[in-house]
C-alpha cells in the first residue's frame, strides 16, 4: 500500500482544520493511505543554506501535497512565509493554493498594479 502525505497549512486544533484533515484521511483506500499533518505557518523553519523548509525537523519537500487552508493573522511576515512556499512549489511540490498567487493576493503592491 503506498502513502500519500499532505501537509495542511492552519490552525492546528482549530474545527475547519482539523475537518480537512479527518476527510482527507477518510478519502483513504485498500491501495492508497492518505495521512494529513496540520501545521501552524509559524512552526515552519528555513535553512537559507539549504534551501530548505522544515516542519518540528520534517523536510516539507517529503510530502506529496500541500494545502494552505489558514496562513493566520496579516503581517508583513505572511509574504516571506509565502516566499518560502514558493520556493518549494518551484521544486513540484503541488499546493492548493499557489503561493505565489496568494501572495499577489494579499499584496498592496500586487493589489495595486493594473
């Protein structure tokens, strides 16, 4: 039986984050295992030399798939965090959303271009 692994971005312990996490797993079949980790965007280290994001010493390149479900309160760390994201959606990690138009998103300078 092969694994699938995703990484869901929110607010562990929080009712809508811990729900994506049950139905996905549910999802599992007699040839697939689905099993979801939620993850707090703070707990999400990088190592600049690296190039490389970790979760409590998980490489985040290991999961099959990421969802970003709550990057958290606004601040201005929100775009570095999506930086990072970014950077391991470059390596083909698939993400729901992209980082990259999450970003533009939430942006002033994104929200402001024609």
């Amino acid at each position: 039986m092969s694994t699938l692994t995703v990484a869901i971005i929110g607010i562990p312990g929080a009712w809508s984050s811990e729900i994506l996490k049950e139905s996905l797993e549910e999802l599992s079949q007699d040839s697939r295992e689905i099993k979801a980790d939620v993850i707090a965007i703070g707990d999400i280290c990088y190592d600049v030399n690296t190039n490389k994001a970790f979760v409590h010493g998980r490489d985040l390149e290991e999961y099959s798939a990421v969802i970003i479900k709550k990057l958290g309160e606004y601040s201005p760390k929100i775009l570095d965090w999506l930086d990072i994201l970014s950077n391991i959606e470059d390596k083909g990690i698939p993400f729901f959303s992209s980082p990259k138009k999450l970003r533009n998103m939430i942006s002033r300078i994104g929200c402001t271009r024609g």
